[in-house]
C-alpha cells in the first residue's frame, strides 16, 4: 500500500490514492495513510455476524470515495462473491506467488519444499474462486540455495514494489483491457513480466 502512495505522490503513477479501509485497527498502513493525509477508515469484521454483512458493510464504504478501481494490498478476507461481482474488473490483488501455482497461504515455504528455481508475485484481477483470476502482470525473483521463507519473502516483496505501482499506473491510465477470453492486454506493455537482476 504505501508503494502505491509512494507512487502517485510521485507521479510515477498518474492516479490517486483517496482512501485506505482497513478490517484491522492495528493496521501499520493505517497510521501511516493518515499521516499523509489519506482519508481512512476501519471496519472490524469482528463487528459483523457473517461474512456476507461484513462485506456489505465494505462495499458501501468503498463507494463513498467512489473509486475507478479497488487495489487490494494485505487484506487477508475471503470476499464474498456478491462483493467481487460488485467490483467485477475493478478489483485487483496482488499474491506472492507466480498464479496459478501456489495459490493460499505459506507461499514461500511451498516455494521452497517443491524446490522450484523461480518464484514470485502476480497481480492479478480478482473473481469469486481464491487467488484465480485473469493475470495483469507478474514478477519473477530467483530462488537461491540457501534461502529460508524469510529471505525469499524480502526478496519477492522488492518485485512487488515494483510490479503493483506499475499496475495502478496502466490502470490510472486506462491501458489494460479484459479480452472476452479473460486474458488481459495492456497498452504499450506486450510483455508484462518483471524480472529482478538477479533471476537475469
């Protein structure tokens, strides 16, 4: 999340955070989005009977900003599908795993007990099935011998902090288009692979 602030305050992405919600109070993110003077809000799933009147609850949050597109970052709920059909192809995700394999959790430690040579993070547009869904762009890290979870984890975050703010700004700039096959196109980008150094 704050890669992406980072990027519109910069203008690397030409687009603009207007809210960060939150079902955790103690979110880090949150503090920080209201020092940059980013209107936030929490909503407590914990408030909530079910599942379905959580969401309710988040949607009618979210469209009080009225925002192109939601960017999920950290956000560990299952949604409902009322709440992705909702926001069909405007919700985005991002996962620390090259989709499909690995979808879940513990990704870096599946990473690792399957011995895979590459691994990584994909931003991908949500649907009601977890972690499926048509791929806007992935980022691709090497995995080394010695690696634990850990290491693996800070090293695919430093693609993710590059491949989701260049995702919100195709967005921002309405370049990336869902084909009727659910493939993605985007403008300009015929090749949306992001490759660290040291995977070259």
């Amino acid at each position: 999340m704050q890669a992406l602030v980072a990027a519109c305050q910069s203008k690397a992405c030409p687009g603009e955070v207007v809210a960060v919600i939150s079902n955790r109070a103690q979110a880090g993110g949150v503090k920080w989005a209201q020092g940059q003077g980013i209107a936030t809000e929490v909503i407590a799933h914990t408030d909530f009977a079910s599942r379905e009147a959580f969401d309710q609850a988040l949607v009618k949050a979210i469209d009080r900003y009225s925002p192109d597109y939601v960017l999920l970052a950290g956000f560990m709920r299952i949604l409902t599908p009322a709440f992705v059909e909702h926001y069909a192809s405007r919700l985005v995700n991002i996962h620390p795993s090259l989709l499909p394999a690995f979808p879940g959790l513990h990704t870096h430690e599946q990473a690792l007990a399957m011995g895979v040579q590459s691994h990584g993070c994909t931003v991908h547009f949500v649907t009601p099935v977890l972690d499926y869904g048509p791929i806007i762009a992935q980022g691709v890290v090497p995995v080394l011998a010695n690696d634990t979870p850990d290491t693996l984890a800070a090293r695919v975050l430093t693609v993710e902090h590059r491949v989701y703010p260049a995702v919100a700004s195709w967005l921002a700039q309405s370049r990336v288009k869902l084909m009727p096959d659910q493939r993605v196109q985007v403008e300009g980008a015929p090749r949306r692979l992001f490759v660290s150094e040291q995977a070259q």
